[in-house]
C-alpha cells in the first residue's frame, strides 16, 4: 500500500516521522538480537532476500490505486514465516525505500506513515504467531485456518493505519470515510488469497529439506521451539 499524496501535510506529517522512527527502532532491536543468536550472515542474507521480494511485490505485482491509498499483494505473512521478523522488517523498510527512492519519488514524503504502516502490524502479527502457532509445531505444518488468523491480523493492521493517517490528515467527512470504506473492502480480499500462498510457499520448503538449518530461512519453519 501507498499513502496517497496530499493525503497528510503540513505539519501533521511530523507524526508520521515518529512513528517511523519508533518502528525503525523496534526494528533494529530486533535485528540486534538475530546477530547475536544466529550471526550476522543469517540476518543479511535473509533482509537482502526479503527487500528483493518486496520490491517485485510492489513495483512488479499488480497494483491498483482505491480510495485514499493503492492495494498491493504485500505478503508480509509469507516473509513472516519464511525469513523471521528481523529480516521481513528490514525487507519491508528497505524495499519500499528503494522503490520510493528510484521509482515512485512522490511517495518519498509519505515514507514515515508507509512504513509505519507496514511494520508495525508486522509485529503485531508476530506476537500472534506465538499465540496461534504450537510451540511443538513447525511452520511447515501450519492450517489453513492459522494462516488465515496471521493473514487477518497483517492485513486488518494495514488498513486500521491507513484509516488512521486519512482520517488524521483529512478529517471524518463523508467523502473520506467512504474512500477509507472502499480502500478497506478491497484491501480485505488480500486476506483470502494471502493464506493460500502461504501455505503453498510452506509446502514448497516442506519438499526442499536441505534448507533445514540453512541460513536461508528461519529455524522455526522446519523445527518446533
């Protein structure tokens, strides 16, 4: 997703800086720790990987303006699962960085609410994940039904961000709130697409075992805790 231009300015952009600055912060702290648990090589690797990914998500994936932002198919669930936190995070803030950079310069001024938008239900669905998922199950193993629950919580966060910044650049009038309602009931389809690739992805690495204690992907997908 992209916050539409215009959409937040003047000063009222300064919170988004915060935001992102805080997020950026949660970021790094979990990046510190995948150092120092499994080394630098682990960490680098997969951001590298995970930036790539979502540089083809947003600039080569279909990608539609609707209401007040643009619906993209982020899979920030699959970069979860597949990579860890630490480096879905750092894909995520560096690939949208390198698009607005390069590609998109009029999205640069909306980079602080973009990726605070990005990241912080990012997290929120790791938290989940610890909740959803067994400890004695592997990622490889996951339902349906729990990809759909991690899938519902990404997705749900984004658009819950999206209506913030709207409604705090813009105000509740009627013409907002509804280019808000358009942009959340299209984003939300993500949500039944999204768990599929997942799982397929899953399963894909199920039949690749010579990944397991790679550094490629994180340990959790092959092991339980």
């Amino acid at each position: 997703m992209h916050i539409e231009p215009g959409l937040v300015d003047g000063s009222k952009i300064l919170l988004s800086y915060a935001t992102a600055t805080a997020a950026l912060a949660y970021t790094a702290r979990l990046a510190w720790g995948m150092w120092r648990q499994s080394g630098p090589q682990a960490l680098l690797l997969r951001s590298a990987l995970a930036a790539a990914l979502v540089f083809v998500f947003f600039e080569v994936f279909p990608h539609h303006p609707v209401g007040v932002s643009e619906v993209h198919l982020i899979l920030g669930t699959t970069l979860l699962l597949i990579f860890g936190a630490a480096p879905a995070a750092i894909g995520l803030a560096v690939g949208l960085l390198v698009q607005s950079l390069f590609f998109a310069p009029q999205d640069l001024p909306q980079y602080g609410m973009n990726v605070t938008t990005l990241l912080v239900p990012l997290f929120a669905t790791a938290a989940l994940a610890r909740r959803v998922v067994p400890q004695q199950m592997a990622y490889v193993d996951l339902s349906y039904t729990q990809t759909l629950k991690l899938s519902v919580a990404y997705q749900g966060g984004i658009v819950l961000w999206v209506g913030f910044w709207a409604i705090y650049g813009q105000g509740a009038g009627a013409t907002n709130l509804a280019d808000i309602s358009r942009f959340g009931a299209a984003y939300m389809t993500v949500v039944l697409l999204e768990p599929l690739i997942d799982l397929a992805v899953l399963a894909l690495a199920k039949s690749w075992q010579r990944l397991q204690g790679s550094a490629l992907v994180e340990r959790r997908v092959y092991q339980a805790v």
